[in-house]
C-alpha cells in the first residue's frame, strides 16, 4: 500500500511509521556519541548504559525488577526480539496460539521453527478475547502464546483480567509467552497499560517486547529490547548472537541519555489522543462507523454501511480514486477474514490528517 501510495502520490495512513520527525535533541545525541567514536561493535547484549537505563525506568514505570546484565538485551528492532524470542523456544511439532488479527511476522517466525500456528480469532466491533476459546485451542502440544497489547491492528488494550484469565490458563502448564507491547506509551482515555510482566504468573514465563521506534518516532533506527527472566534471557541470547549479534553503538548511547527523560513517553498517550480525536472529528459527517482506538497509533473502521466490496479492493480503490491509503484488516487473518474494516494510521501531520478525512467523508 506504501508503494501504491507512493506511485499515486495519495496520502499514505497505511503502513505504521510517523509522517513528522523525532526530537532533534535525540538526533543531537547520537551526533555527539559518533563523534565522540562511538562507532564499533557494541556488546551483544547492548551497552551497558542502555541496559541499566531500561531495568530503571521499566522499575519506576511498573514496579518490576530486571537485572541489567542477566535480564534485558538490546535488539535491532522488535521483530528481531519477537523472532529470537519464537526460536529460543519453539521446536518443530509446537504449537503456538496467535491471537488474530496479528502482526504480519509473528506466523513466519513459528513456521521457520517448525511450529503450527493455532489461531484464535478476535472479531469486531471490540475485538475482545474469548477465553473460554483460547482454552479450548490449548493442548499438550501448545508451546507458546503470542499476545500484544495495545493490540495492531485493532487499537484493543488489555485489561488486568484479560492477565488473570491467561495466567489460570498457563500457571500448570509448561507454556510460555511473547508479548508485544511495542505500543505501552499510547493509550487512550486514561486507560493504563498492563504489562504482562506485573503479573507474577506471567512475568516469569513471558518475554516482553519492547520498541523505542514507536515511542520516539524513529521506526526508521530499528532498535528494541526484550525484558525476560534469567533463564529465558539465556536462550534468547544464544539466538540474538547469531542473528544480528549487536545493535548499534551510537544510537544505544544516545538513547541511554534521553531515557533519563521521563516526558517524551509521559506526554506520548495525550499526544496522539489529539491525532486520534483530530481524525475522528474529521469523519463524524462520513458513512464510516467508527469505535475509537482504545490505544496504538491505528484507527480501524466499518464501511459496512457504505458498500459490500471486498477490503482488499476498496483499500486499492481509495487509494487510486480518492488519493488515501489504509490496511484491509483482512491480511492480519490467516483465512482473510473480510468484515469491512479498514485500519488507517494517525501517526500523521495534523494537516494531513484533516486533507485525509476530509476526503474520506465524500465517499
């Protein structure tokens, strides 16, 4: 969609990366460290610096202690982390639980390792967890559980029941989790995150998943993290060493020092609670029916009431007609189940937000 919008010149809220630039004192630190050289190898686990910085504010942000050197590991992005995180565990014959729509690299992580995805479908207009399905899709062979919250594509957060619910799920079973939670900072309506790790159950099975791309607008830098206990820690490194080995050096430092700075990420959910608001005045006068994002920087959208073509088609003919690109949700499901929705990112300019919603309301 990307490369349509590109090719039409339409106004592209399909792929998910900011449309403005991060904070030039971010851009000031990494000039610095590279000056400084600050330009070889980094230690595989990430510099130290950053380490220490992440275990900190991950301890004042929820309550839960990492050790810096055992427990949290530097990656080149969080597809990397998720990757390592899937082959650090998963055999071939495993079973693994995806929660669907989903992240398109989640499904090719598991089958490069041999494991059988095992879907669990969320439908609109909530796209709330059924537990008692997530229960009846769990076997001897279920290996792992992927989750991610504030969810893409559906903006659907997480509640502390929804953690209660998978811990009675997985406390006597030998099950382990991946959780996606690259979107922490953005969260709607005084919602909190709740992170997997502040549940004992959970945090001692699970491998979080975390990304400063999404929370300083600087997808293009690639770098994530996973928080993990010791044991796991030891696994998912082997896999990192060979993977991607080290992440790079400049940017870690530069990271280590504007961590220091609680603002950025505290200010982030109201930031793009006036994008997400801004876009959705735009639509009121439009045929789309609209449930607003409880978090992420996605918007998703029914156009049930507007036409019975397939996702996939309207998406190409909006872009081509009207001059805006979005997401059909329908290749977040395996099966490429069509129920009318379309996901538009507002991770945007405000003009360009306007311009967009403007010209979706003639459709």
């Amino acid at each position: 969609m990307s490369k349509l919008a590109t090719e039409t010149g339409a106004i592209n809220l399909s792929q998910g990366f900011p449309g403005f630039d991060c904070a030039p004192e971010l851009v000031s630190l990494v000039e610095h460290y590279m000056r400084k050289g600050f330009n070889q190898y980094a230690p595989m686990t990430g510099v130290p610096v950053l380490r220490e910085a992440l275990a900190q504010k991950t301890f004042e942000q929820y309550g839960v202690a990492y050790d810096p050197d055992t427990e949290v590991t530097v990656t080149s992005g969080a597809t990397e982390a998720i990757f390592a995180a899937v082959t650090a565990v998963v055999r071939p014959g495993d079973e693994v639980l995806v929660i669907e729509p989903a992240y398109d690299s989640y499904v090719p992580a598991i089958e490069l390792n041999g494991g059988i995805p095992v879907y669990v479908t969320l439908t609109p207009p909530d796209y709330s967890i059924d537990w008692q399905a997530v229960r009846e899709k769990i076997t001897d062979k279920t290996r792992l559980i992927l989750v991610n919250t504030p969810h893409n594509p559906t903006g659907h957060v997480w509640t502390t029941d929804d953690l209660n619910k998978l811990a009675e799920l997985i406390y006597d079973r030998n099950i382990w989790i991946v959780s996606d939670e690259v979107y922490e900072h953005i969260l709607f309506d005084g919602r909190t995150h709740h992170s997997l790790m502040t549940h004992p159950v959970l945090q001692e099975r699970t491998f979080v998943v975390g990304s400063f791309g999404k929370t300083y607008h600087i997808t293009g830098w690639k770098i994530g993290y996973c928080l993990a206990p010791k044991s796991l820690s030891v696994e998912f490194r082997k896999i990192h060493q060979y993977l991607t080995f080290s992440t790079v050096t400049p940017i870690q430092y530069a990271l280590a020092d504007y961590l220091k700075q609680p603002e950025p990420y505290q200010q982030l959910s109201a930031f793009y609670q006036r994008k997400r608001d801004l876009f959705l005045d735009g639509l009121r006068s439009s045929r789309f029916t609209i449930k607003p994002a409880e978090g992420s920087f996605f918007q998703t959208v029914s156009y049930a009431a507007i036409t019975n073509e397939p996702d996939y088609d309207l998406a190409i003919r909006l872009t081509n007609e009207i001059g805006v690109a979005a997401i059909p949700v329908s290749v977040f499901y395996h099966q490429k189940n069509d129920y009318k929705i379309l996901r538009f990112c507002f991770a945007k300019e405000d003009a360009v937000l306007q311009e967009a919603a403007d010209r979706l309301s003639k459709l």
